[in-house]
C-alpha cells in the first residue's frame, strides 16, 4: 500500500474509532475492507451491525458521516454487507 494510502487508512480508521464505541455497544462494529484507486472506501458490517434492521440507518447517519468529516477526499463509501430493509 503506498504512503498515501496508508495516511487514508490511518484516517479513516481515527474516524471510525470516533463511533466505534456506539457500535461495540450493540454488539456490532465496522472493518476497513478496501479503499480504491479512486478514493471510495468499502466497509464491512461485524457482529450485530451486520444483520442489524437499523444497520442503513446506522451507516448514512454515522459511519458515512464520520468519514466524510475526518477525509473530505473520500469519494464514496459502500459497505459490502448492508442489508437493506
């Protein structure tokens, strides 16, 4: 991974720490799984988050959001097992 992609991943990581303890609360949390060439990060959903009927709600109000925040030059973010209710 190069030096750049390294300095996203740290941040993006700072920023899940940010919500992360909400998560581990309910018995779920979020992985890093991939960040592309072109800037979109893919997460995925462990634990409870993953079949949580609350998990989209979850990931636009929280999870995207801190990301956006912290790493403005992200460009998209998906998460690979959101299940959508």
């Amino acid at each position: 991974m190069s030096k750049r992609m390294t300095d996203l991943a740290q941040r993006i990581e700072a920023s899940l720490d940010s919500i992360r303890p909400y998560l581990e609360a309910d018995g779920g949390n979020v992985k890093l799984s991939q960040i592309t060439d072109d800037h979109i990060v893919k997460l995925e959903f462990v634990g409870a988050c993953g079949t949580c009927p609350m998990s989209t709600m979850t990931f636009k109000a929280g999870v995207e959001e801190a990301i956006k925040k912290a790493v403005p030059e992200i460009k998209g973010i998906e998460v690979i097992n959101l299940t959508v209710n």
